[in-house]
C-alpha cells in the first residue's frame, strides 16, 4: 500500500522501531515525542532471542550488540538457599555467530534505535503531544500541543500503558490497572566469570542481567500498597529493606553495594490489554499501548518491536488500512496475550493471589513460542 506520510506518537522502543520498520519500507515517518529531553532510566533491559532475530530482520543487530552482552545461559535458583535448580541455553534464532540473547542499557538501545531512524530520514520532534485527530477517512488532521496541525496518511499510537492516542480513539477501552507489584532496579559490578542470566525465585525474586563493561543490573520484585510513591531521598535505603532476611545468600551478598538514591529505579507493574480493536479508522496502537505486561517473562519490549515489524509487513501487502491494521492484529493477537497473561500469572503466584506456578515449565513454554515465526 502506498502511504504518504505516518505519524508515530511515542519515542520509546516500539515507536522507534516502528519508525524504523516502516520507513526500510518507504514511508516517510514523523515521531512526536513528550518528553522534552527524551530522558530514559539508566539501568538495563534484558532482549531474549526473538528480539534479537527481530534486530537481525531490521539490519541492526551489529549496531546493537556492540552495545550489548550477548549471552545464551539461563541459571534458574530456587528458595531461600538459592539453590540452582535449572541450568539451559536458548536458541541461537539469528544463526551461530550471534547470541541468543542479549543485556543492554536502555540509553544505548535508545541510541542505536534513534540513530538509525535518523539515518533513514525520520523526523523526531522532541516536547509534543498530539491534541486532537481528525479522520475523515482518507487521512488523519493532526494538532500538536505547539498548535500546527499536520496531515498523515495514518498515525501509530506507540505512547504506553498511559496511551493518550489509545484514549483518543478508544475512549471506552479498559484503563490500566496495578497487579499490586513493584519492580526496583539498580546497576552493580559484573562478575568477571558471569556469563548468562541468573533468576532466583522463592521468598524473594530477583535477577542479575550482564550488561558488559563490567556493569550488570539487578531486578527485585516486591508486594506494595497500591498508592505507595517511593521518595528520591532514602530510595536506596528502602531498596535494600526489600530485599530482607529471606533472600538468597547470592542476593544478599550485594545488598550493601545499593546505596546510590539516585541510582534506583523502582516502578509499579501496570497492565493492560485489549481483547477488542487495536485500531479505528486510520490510527492502530501497538505495544504496552495495547498489551503492557509485566516483566515476570522479560518480554515487554520484544512484544513491541514484533509488533512494528508486523505493522510495517501488513501495511506493505495490504490494499487499504483496515485490511493492514486487521491483519496486523490478528498475527499479533494470541502471541501477545500468552505473554501478558502468563506475566501476570507468575506475579499474582509470587504475591499468594493463586496457586504456586512452575516457573520453569512455563518459560519452556514460553521459549517454544517465542521461537516460532512472527
């Protein structure tokens, strides 16, 4: 299908890989973005191996894995010795001379993306927000917060759990909601001999993700008060009491290396899905604007980058939008939804809300999946 112009609303990971996709393709692409200074968290981001086939696909995964730490061990340690109780590699799905998966910085994958949407000709303006759109069915009025107003053959709605654009066109779709979880953060000296992902699950669940350049990140999952704000001052401190007496030897023995308050990043885990339309006349949604989950199965940002090169695929064969953004969601839609559920299984299994799960016969699970075509 021939477009003359694509809005993208929202320069995160799958904004700018929808830029990407879409403009390898020939569309000339627009990204609008609130934050000013384009600011993303410090710490890391775990890509597992569909990510990085879907990197290989989209001729970046040399750019990015200069950036990376590339890994293909997953070590799982259960209860409160932390035990090892699996030890297994992941598919190589991008061939033998690359990993199967991958530890990077946010900032650096941000780079790597918006470099090359550069390279391509993409224009990302910084501080706007879309006010209103207007589709008359031939194409969409857009009016940004600066008062212009622009024309686009579609807009990609690419603005998170919190999406405005899903809201603008969407307005009876369900809102966000808290799974009761937070997820905290913190970069730590990488282990010399670390070589892989290690997971520990039991009273306390955390991780220690490479990141390379001597840096690693832990995540830490914990049960909150639904409200609770995490102060700046006295972060690391509060961090640290998550973890407690319970955690494994492993966990606690970098307990005292948390200190840094403006080095924490903790969040609440918010959810969403859309078990209706992803789309309305000439503007579709992707990513946590339609499936936000949580981190329990590191598959967040891989859904969102599926999900741009997807679009860009069906945009390419189809006739007219509807026939894209239809058969986009339909590709997408199980896929999508065994990730969000499962997620949100495991969290709920963590905090008493329903039987305990078998977190290592869910990832098998979960690997088979993620290993099939897109």
């Amino acid at each position: 299908m021939k477009l003359g112009s694509v809005l993208v609303v929202g320069g995160g990971i799958g904004g700018l890989t929808a830029a990407i996709a879409l403009s390898r393709k020939g569309y000339p692409v627009e990204i609008v973005e609130k934050d000013p200074e384009w600011t993303v968290y410090g710490v890391g981001i775990i890509q597992q191996f569909n990510v990085i086939r879907a990197m290989a696909s989209l001729d970046l995964l040399d750019a990015y894995l200069e950036k990376a730490f590339g890994f293909d061990r997953t070590v799982l340690h259960g209860g409160p010795g932390g035990q090892q109780v699996a030890d297994f590699n992941t598919p190589r799905l991008a061939g033998d001379a690359y990993p199967s998966n991958a530890g990077v910085r946010r900032r650096d994958l941000q780079n790597v993306l918006a470099a090359r949407a550069r390279e391509l000709g993409v224009t990302i303006r910084l501080g706007l927000t879309v006010e209103t759109l207007e589709d008359d069915g031939d194409g969409v009025t857009v009016t940004l917060s600066d008062g212009t107003t622009h024309r686009y053959d579609i807009v990609v709605g690419a603005d998170g759990v919190f999406s405005r654009t899903r809201g603008q066109i969407l307005p009876d779709a369900p809102q966000p909601r808290y799974t009761g979880q937070w997820v905290w953060r913190y970069n730590l000296p990488q282990p010399d001999d670390m070589d892989g992902i290690q997971i520990f699950a039991g009273p306390v669940n955390a991780g220690f993700v490479p990141l390379g350049g001597g840096v690693m990140y832990m995540f830490l999952l914990s049960q909150e008060e639904e409200g609770f704000k995490l102060p700046r001052d006295g972060a690391a401190g509060i961090m640290r009491s998550r973890i407690g007496p319970l955690a494994p030897p492993q966990v606690k023995a970098v307990q005292d290396q948390i200190t840094e308050d403006a080095e924490v990043v903790g969040r609440p885990l918010e959810v969403i899905f859309l078990d209706g339309a992803w789309h309305k006349g000439r503007t579709v949604l992707l990513g946590d604007a339609v499936h936000a989950s949580t981190p329990h199965l590191a598959q967040g940002a891989g859904m969102a980058i599926e999900d741009a090169i997807v679009l860009a695929e069906e945009l390419e064969k189809a006739d007219d939008p509807e026939t894209a953004f239809t058969a986009y969601r339909a590709r997408r839609f199980d896929r999508a939804k065994f990730i969000a559920e499962n997620s949100i299984l495991i969290g709920d299994s963590q905090m008493g809300k329903v039987e305990h799960v078998d977190i290592g016969e869910l990832n098998g699970k979960t690997i088979g999946l993620m290993a099939q075509p897109i």
